[in-house]
C-alpha cells in the first residue's frame, strides 16, 4: 500500500518525471471542462420530513438522486447538459412518489461551473431553494426511487451499493488505487464511489462504515474486520477515490450513511476510519449531525488520522505545478481542516482515536509514525472531543494489523449499552 508520505513525499520527483502529475492535470481540466454542479437546498420551513430530490434529464430519466432533511443541502456533480429537478415528501416511505405526496417540479435547471481547476474542491453555493407544503400536488412525471427499481434501471447502483464482494474484488486493486489518485475522473466512470457488503444484509445486525486512507482501499481492512463481532455487526466498505476534494467524499459518504438508515432503519450506525479516512468520516458525521440524520450514529472510532494536516502536503501546493483538491484539504490550515472541528459532533456520539507513534521517520522533522507527524494526530481539538484516546507503539500502516486495534475495536462497540450510545 503506498501511504500519504509516499505519494506526497515523492511529488517533486514526480513533477520532473512528469507522467502521473499530467494525467492529474489532464484530468482536472477535463472535469472543469464537461463537468457542473447543480445544487441547491431544501427550505427549513418546508414539512418535517425528508425529501427525496431527484435529478433527471429532458426525457425524464433518472440520473441521480439525495436524500434531503428540511433545511438541507443537496448537490450534483454531472455532465453539461440540460435536467430537471424533481422533488417529494414520501410520506409512505415507500420511495415512490404517489399521487398524494406533495413535490416540486423544476423543469429546466442549469449547473453551476465546477471553478477553475485550483479551486475544484470548494463547495459550490446552494442556487434551488425548494420549499413543499402539503398542497404542491402540481402534475410530475412518475418517480420510482424502490431499490429493486434503482438495481434494474442504475447498472452503477446495481454494482456498488450494497452488494457483497470480497476483499480481493480487482474495483480494490493496486491499480485503481492509483487510478483514484491521479486519474479520478476515469475512476469515477468505470468504478465510482461505493458502498459495499461482505455478508449479505441483514436486518438484525448493526451496520459499521469502514472508511479507508489516502492512496488505499477496503482492502486496507482486511485484517481488522475480524474484530467485529460476526453475530452483531455488519460491515460496510465505503469506496471512494484519492484524488477528489474531501468535501466531495464526505458528502457522498453522508448520503449513502443516510440512504441505509432510511431505507433499512437499522437501530444504530458505527464508523471506523483509518487514516484521511478519519477527515473524511468527520465531516460527514458534521453534515448528517446538522439535521436528524445523526440520531442513530453511535460510535465514530479513528486510528492514525492527521487532525491537523500534514506537512508534505503544503510542500505540494508551494512547489508542484498540479495539485489534487485532496492535497490542498490536507495543507495544515486549509479550510477543510478549520472547518472540521468549527462544528462539533453531537454529544450522543462516541469519539474513540487510536494514535500510532511507532515507525519514525527522519525525513519528517517532527516525531512520526513513518507517515503523519504525531503532532497532527493530536490536535487538541480532536483530543477535547475524544472519550478515550490510545497510544499504540505501532506505524501508520500496522496499526491496521495490530492485536491491539483489535482488542481496541472490540472494546469500543463491546462497551456500548444494549440500546443507545450512553448507558
């Protein structure tokens, strides 16, 4: 696994050497080229229920969908072209707009340019407000959002959400890992963000979100998955690319957090994360924590995160002609990082990080874990949140081997009451 020092560690030679820094900036251009954003918000006062937003195109096809709390956000990333937004309350929860139900149709939206390519990992501003009240039954083309539709109609959904794999899957491989990093947009056509199984569901066991690092995949949890208890927890890989902004993943990871719970309403919700995968989980734990979306999370466990940055990513953005939106994330002082902790998680939400010290290298000037400056893992902030916080005499990497994360893991969800989060 090529971890967060060595890809940043390495981009000067890179930048000589050139072939992965100009597939990223081809990349990048290409996105700014044919890509927009269409995104907008539903209006607080609009009725207490979550709405169903759906993006379609001129012949009323779906292409995408979110799950909106009143007051919330939503966003699209996708190809120039001309859509529709189409929105409602499912009342029935049934996921399928019925004459009942009141929507909102807009006819012709327009996407928003994604900004220059420096600057494609900035939120775009909210530019639909959609508000509905029990009286919009205006006429709507006919919207069926069930998952037996989305796995007929989407082959995307059909392959990456929730379906079981195995970690030997080649969507994980060595070679896509890279892809993510430097191709992104050619990872996203022919993998995409995922959400994936290892066992089939069931409705029984409590779901854990396992969130992989920088330059990694699921596979990264290979070793550790056997820590969870096989009769009370369910697994759940969450896939996403290197390259892209944080705030793009974070998002994504909140939707499909939030599309399990309203679909299969599980009892509680765990996230375990490694890595930048912690800056990632956090964020979207923020934008779930912002609504009622953040109820039945439970434990949200972190082992070897960069809190604070790391350094060798500033490096990049003072000295590399291309930079990727998740480098200039992980710049100590982004603006990613001081929103991060702008906002605190609820308080129903039980913080556990896992810190690893061991496997210091010379070539950071600060003490280290082979990769991260211990510094970073112990931002204060991050610490004033924390209910337990470990030390483990282990490297960025083999803390996702050790016994002791094990044990650690397997304490964490032991100790949590038979029902809630608090005993």
């Amino acid at each position: 696994m090529r971890v967060l020092g060595a890809v940043l560690g390495a981009l000067l030679a890179l930048a000589s050497a050139g072939c992965s820094l100009l597939q990223l900036d081809e990349q990048l251009k290409e996105a700014h080229q044919q890509l927009v954003r269409i995104s907008g918000q539903v209006l607080p006062d609009s009725l207490a229920q979550p709405t169903l937003v759906a993006l379609l195109d001129r012949q009323d096809k779906l292409q995408l969908y979110r799950i909106v709390e009143p007051g919330g956000a939503f966003q699209f990333s996708v190809p120039k072209g001309d859509y529709q937004l189409l929105a409602f309350i499912d009342r029935n929860a049934n996921f399928v707009l019925d004459p009942a139900e009141p929507r909102r149709w807009l006819r012709q939206v327009h996407g928003a340019a994604l900004g220059s390519p420096a600057e494609s990992g900035t939120p775009a501003p909210a530019t639909y407000a959609l508000g509905l009240a029990s009286s919009d039954l205006y006429p709507a083309p006919p919207l069926d959002l069930s998952l037996a539709r989305l796995y007929r109609d989407q082959p995307r959904l059909r392959h990456n959400y929730l379906q079981q794999v195995d970690f030997d899957d080649p969507r994980f491989s060595p070679q896509r890992v890279s892809q993510g990093a430097w191709q992104p947009l050619d990872f996203l056509r022919e993998v995409g963000y995922g959400l994936y199984l290892l066992q089939p569901w069931d409705k029984h066991k409590e779901p854990v979100v396992l969130v992989h690092g920088i330059n990694d995949s699921p596979r990264a949890w290979r070793q550790l998955v056997d820590s969870l208890d096989p009769q009370r927890f369910q697994p759940l890989l969450f896939h996403y690319p290197s390259g892209v902004s944080l705030n793009d993943s974070a998002y994504l990871l909140s939707e499909a957090i939030r599309d399990v719970q309203l679909r299969h309403s599980p009892t509680r919700v765990h996230v375990v994360a490694h890595s930048m995968g912690g800056l990632v989980a956090r964020r979207a734990l923020q934008l779930l924590g912002a609504d009622d979306g953040s109820a039945r999370l439970c434990l949200f466990l972190t082992l070897a995160t960069p809190w604070d940055g790391h350094p060798a990513a500033a490096e990049g953005l003072a000295h590399a002609p291309v930079v990727a939106p998740a480098w200039r994330d992980l710049a100590p002082g982004s603006r990613y990082l001081q929103d991060l902790f702008a906002t605190p998680l609820p308080a129903h939400i039980r913080q556990w990080l896992l810190v690893s010290y061991g496997g210091n290298r010379r070539l950071l000037a600060q003490p280290n874990d082979g990769v991260v400056p211990l510094a970073s893992e112990l931002r204060p902030a991050a610490q004033d949140e924390a209910e337990h916080l470990y030390l483990l005499h282990e490297s960025h990497t083999s803390i996702l081997r050790s016994a002791r994360s094990r044990a650690l893991i397997e304490r964490a969800l032991g100790s949590l009451p038979a029902k809630g989060c608090h005993p």
